[in-house]
C-alpha cells in the first residue's frame, strides 16, 4: 500500500503538476434546467426582510478583512477590517484601532475560528492570524469589531492557523516560514541548525479582552502548513501538516518536494502545557519556549505523501485527515492508532530530536478517488461524511471516511482552495450548505478586465450535491467559518461608560480643554451637528494653533440603531466613526496652519450636508 502512493507522486512529476495547477483545465459547467434552475432560486431566495440562517465570516487573505455573508442567499452583508487599514470605518485611524494595528497597513487574513464550547461554536468572538505581519487577532462577535491584536514573535507568517481546542483553552499558530528565533540574521548555510519553525499556543483572556503568548514551541525549519484541533478522545490533542522537510533554502518549487513524504506534528497541548508548569523551557525573545530535542514526550511525527495541504480532524475525534495536494490522495489516520503508538513506542527512529511513528500504526486507509487531483481541505455533514476540495480537478468529492468511498462529487467554477459546511468544525455539523470557496471565476460574472474577482458556490448537501448559488467575492477567501444566525447577539447601541472620562454624553458637557500644547476636545455628535464645545459662540468650531497637538473624544449621543456618524477633516486624511452610543478617540498634530472643513462621513439624517463644523489652525508667530 505504501508503495503505492509513493509510485502515485513521483508519477506526478512536479514540473506538470505545477503547469497543471496554472492551467488547469476547467472541467465544464454543470448542466441547469430551467426547472432545476428555478428550484434552486428557491432554495436560496430570502424575501427582503426575511434573515438568512446561516452567518459566513469568509477570511478576506491580503485585503486584511474579514467578509460577513448570509447563508443561502450569499449576500454580503458587513466588511469587517481587521489587520487592514478602512476608511469606510475609521479602521486604523482612531486611536483604539490604530494602537491595534501597530503600525502596519495590511495584513493576510487567512482563516478565521470561532470561539467553541464543548466543541461547539458559541457565537462570542472570531479569532483570525495574518500570515503577513505576524499577528493574531479577536473579533467581538456583539459588535463585529476587533478587540485586540497581538504580534507573535520568533514567528514569520502564522498560517496555520487559527485553530482552536474544544473548550477555547487555546487557538494554535504554527509558523509558515522558518526563520532563525528573534528573527535575528542568521546565513541561510545554517538553515538546519539555526533556523526554527514555531508554533505559539496563545489564550484569550476574555475579561480583560486580551490575548496572550502561553508558551512556544521550537519545531523543526520546515514549513507548517495547515492544523486543526482534536475533539472529544483527541480533545487533548492538535494535528499539524508539514512541507519543506527537505529544508531547502531555494527554489522550493521543486526543491521542498523531493522527498516522497513529508509529516503530521501530533502534539499533545495537555503535556505542553504542564512542561511549562514545571519550567521545562527556556526564554527566548520574552517567550516561554520548547525545544523538543530537550524536552521529551508530548510531540509526534507521523510520516504522510509528500507536501500535505489540509489535515482535518473528523467530528467524533477519531480520526485526522490529510489531504495530498501534491499527491493524488487522501490519508485517513486513526487517533486511537496513534496513541497505542505512542504507548508501545512504535517508533521508526527520530527526526531532530522527535519520534516519528510507523506509518503503518497509525495509518487507516489511503483514499484515491478517481481522477481527482490536488485535494486541499475537508469538512464534515451531519452524519459524519467527508466533503474534499480538489484544486486541480476543480470538485467537491463527497466520501465516506469508515469505508473510503466516493459518494458524490460535483464541479465547481473553479479550483477550490477551502470549502466551508454549515457548524463545519464542530463536534456536531449542520448538514445542509457546503460554500466552495474558489480562486477563481473565469468567466462565471460580468467582466471587469484581466483580474476577476473569487467565487464563493453554495452547495445544497443534503442529497445529491448540487450548485444552488454562485456569488463574487474579493481577493481572497482562505477558509471561513458558517454559524447559525441565532447564535449570534449583537448589541444595537453602545451601553453608557459613565466611567469613560472621555465620554460626554449631556450636550451642555462638551468642552475644549487645553493642557499646554495638548488640545483635549470632548465633543458630541448627534443628529444633525457636532458640538465641541458647548460654551463657546460657535461650538461647532475647533481652534488650535500650529503645531498643537490634538485629541478629539467624540460621543455619538444618538441612541438609535444604525446611526453612525464620522469625523473627518478636510486635507487633514483622517475620518473616524462613532456608532450609536460609542466614544472614539482621533489623535493628530495640527501641523498645517489654515482653515479646514470638518464634516460627518456618515449619511444620517436628511441634515447630514450640514453636519459640518471647522478646524481653524492658527499659523505660529
Ligand atoms: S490555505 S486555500 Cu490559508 Cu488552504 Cu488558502
Ligand atoms: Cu452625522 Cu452625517
């Protein structure tokens, strides 16, 4: 059997896999009846004012944002920035968001993960990782906005990520590139040696609304590709998929395949996690770090065809999934293998340091459906069925991971990267919809010029597969998560902070306060004006000198859902926001002397034109 796959692989020479990956050809579109054609708009039509079932939170990759979609209808409902600046929201301007993003201007938002209880999404916040920057991030699913980023050290690129365990305990990030700890210069003659892959287990803090580095783990220089958390008898344990085990310095194109396996990290979090207690670590870069060459037990190596996309762990938790990418292939592992492999010491010698385990203890079945290529990711239905991209043949192959067959499969337009079930990655999923996630439409919507836009398909799972809605979507969906809608609360105002000595929130309060060069304005917006300060002939008005420094507090006092207004100032490139009941604060230096328009950015009310003030910025001497 083994050898199989590897004849399989090395069949696909990687010069024609990688042409096959850029010009693929374009299985053709599925044949719609009218009839068909009118019962699946059925199937997805929501009547204005009728709500979707299903919330999609569709990573936004390098736009940095996250996109919020209803399900089945596909209508996108929010743009939610996150590692990005957005001046539709002010995002990165105020000085909440603009601390957040620490400087940087974009991020790669890849795959978003909802807190869980019990290993069921509990609808309270969204976590996501931006393999760009290196941070990590929370949304608070009351507002849709994010609470707090953080940069992770002695990491490049966190793509893997973010998974989380079943009770939130932690969301794992495991490095995508390697780079040498403290990302310190080091020669790339020394990859080996000097070079480490890291993956950080970090934990909200949700009263304080913060996140936090636990501890680290050197692993080996390779690359760590995707990973998913165990549930129920794997709760204690995470999967993560490795490339580059060659550890080539260049031309990874072909020099990361050569080899005809690659392998799954097994860890145990539970053993990590009391390693740190008993101060099995050392400090590197502030960080609690592991190396597991010194520190034993707890990290597994589980050979695998070579270069492995996605792993994914089936609802009951007994099994971990990995799917080929470069191989033809699907492996199915078995978690209760694994452990009696780890208890008998079924060990095929090490790697730096950590025990690989036979392939054949913990292997299950190898899953090859016919002519399909390039598998990537898989999510799981009601009954614990599996549902695989395939990039390459550009389809969704639906199978059954206790017998190995092929139950269905369905084209889509076209090469799917993630695909995404409704409650997909809990211990029980929905059923119902599975959103393909394609990197590309080709010739699916009007053209807008070389460059088109992704392509989300909605496929109705609950019989035979079949394509019941098709919608554009920006650059560029790693994975999402799909939630049903009532599992969300949002707020609709603000509650009052009577606490926030920034907020104002009777009109009469509103003031400018100096305090040397530092110009402190409490101000209000409301419908249809700003009041800055309440006493003054023109309490619309703002009065600085040059160079002054200023804050402006804004308190939107409308207590009405949906009215948000904004605060920009002409040529002074910022615009905040303030929803219904919120305060947000806009530092600037006042370092161009002139007259400039302030003005609401929001429409909000039929006197929104006038809802305008000025900024007069008195020049020195
Ligand atoms: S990875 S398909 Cu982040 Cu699969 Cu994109
Ligand atoms: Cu406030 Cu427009």
């Amino acid at each position: 059997m083994k050898k199989k796959w590897i004849s399989a692989i090395s069949g696909l020479a990687v010069g024609v896999l990688a042409s096959a990956v850029f010009f693929g050809d374009f299985s053709p579109k599925q044949p719609t009846s009218t009839a068909s054609a009118k019962t699946n708009a059925e199937k997805v039509y929501v009547p204005f004012g009728k709500k979707d079932e299903y919330y999609l939170f569709a990573s936004g990759g390098h736009s940095g944002q996250l996109f919020v979609y209803g399900v089945p209808s596909l209508r996108r409902i929010r743009t939610v920035p996150v590692f990005s600046l957005d001046s539709a929201t002010g995002y990165g301007w105020d000085e909440h968001s603009k601390k957040m993003l620490g400087g940087y201007t974009w991020g790669d938002l890849h795959h978003p993960a909802f807190s869980e209880t019990n290993g069921e999404y509990d609808g309270k916040y969204l976590f996501a990782t931006d393999v760009a920057n290196s941070r990590a991030a929370v949304l608070d699913l009351k507002t849709f906005t994010v609470k707090d980023i953080i940069s992770v050290p002695n990491t490049s690129g966190p793509h893997c990520a973010a998974f989380v365990t079943e009770n939130t305990e932690y969301l794992f990030l495991p490095t995508r590139f390697a780079v040498p700890l403290g990302n310190k210069y080091e020669s790339l003659d020394d990859y080996s040696t000097k070079y480490r892959g890291v993956m950080s287990a970090v934990t909200f803090d949700e009263k304080a609304q913060k996140l936090h580095i636990a501890y680290q783990v050197a692993l080996p220089p390779w690359s760590y590709d995707l990973s998913d958390a165990g549930k129920k008898i794997s709760k204690d344990w995470a999967v993560i998929t490795t490339y580059n085990t060659e550890e080539a310095t260049t031309n990874l194109e072909i020099n990361a395949s050569k080899e005809d396996r690659d392998f799954i990290v097994l860890f145990n979090w539970k053993e990590l996690e009391k390693m740190v207690k008993e101060g099995k670590y050392d400090i590197v870069d502030g960080q609690k770090v592991i190396f597991p060459e010194k520190q034993k037990g707890g990290i597994y190596l589980v050979p695998v065809a070579k270069s492995p996309h996605g792993v994914d762990v089936t609802p009951d938790g007994k099994r971990f999934i990995a799917s080929g990418k470069l191989a033809p292939l699907l492996t199915v592992f078995s978690f209760e293998k694994a452990f009696k492999a780890i208890e008998n010491k079924d060990f095929a010698g090490e790697r730096n340091g950590i025990p690989i385990l036979k392939y054949e203890s913990v292997v299950e079945r190898e899953v090859n459906p016919e002519n399909a290529l390039g598998p990537l990711h898989t999510q799981f239905d009601d009954k614990g069925m599996a549902y695989t991209t395939m990039f390459i043949s550009s389809e969704v192959v639906k199978w059954d991971p206790n017998t190995g067959e092929v139950l269905d499969r369905v084209p889509v337009q076209y090469s799917p990267g993630h695909s995404v079930a409704a409650e997909g990655d809990t211990v029980s999923p929905d059923g119902k919809y599975l959103v393909s996630l394609n990197k590309l439409a080709k010739d699916s919507y009007l053209s807008v010029g070389p460059s088109h836009p992704e392509s989300m398909q909605l496929i109705d799972i609950s019989g035979k597969m079949e394509v019941i809605q098709s919608a554009p979507v920006d650059p560029e969906p790693h994975y999402g998560q799909m939630i049903k809608a009532d599992k969300i609360k949002t707020i609709n105002v603000y509650p009052k902070d009577e606490s926030n000595p920034d907020a104002v929130y009777n009109q009469k309060d509103a003031r400018i306060v100096r305090k040397g060069n530092e110009v402190h304005v409490y101000g209000i917006a409301m419908r249809s004006k700003f009041i800055f300060d309440a006493k003054a002939k023109r309490p619309d008005v703002i009065e600085v000198n040059e160079g002054d420094k200023v804050f402006v507090h804004l308190t939107n006092i409308d207590r009405d859902e949906d009215i948000t207004h904004g605060f920009a100032i002409n040529r002074y490139n910022l615009n905040i926001e303030v929803q219904p009941g919120q305060t947000n604060t806009v530092e600037f230096v006042a370092d161009k002397a002139g007259t400039y328009p302030i003005y609401c950015t929001n429409f909000c009310s039929a006197l929104h034109q006038e809802m305008t003030g000025y900024l007069l910025v008195k020049p020195k001497q």
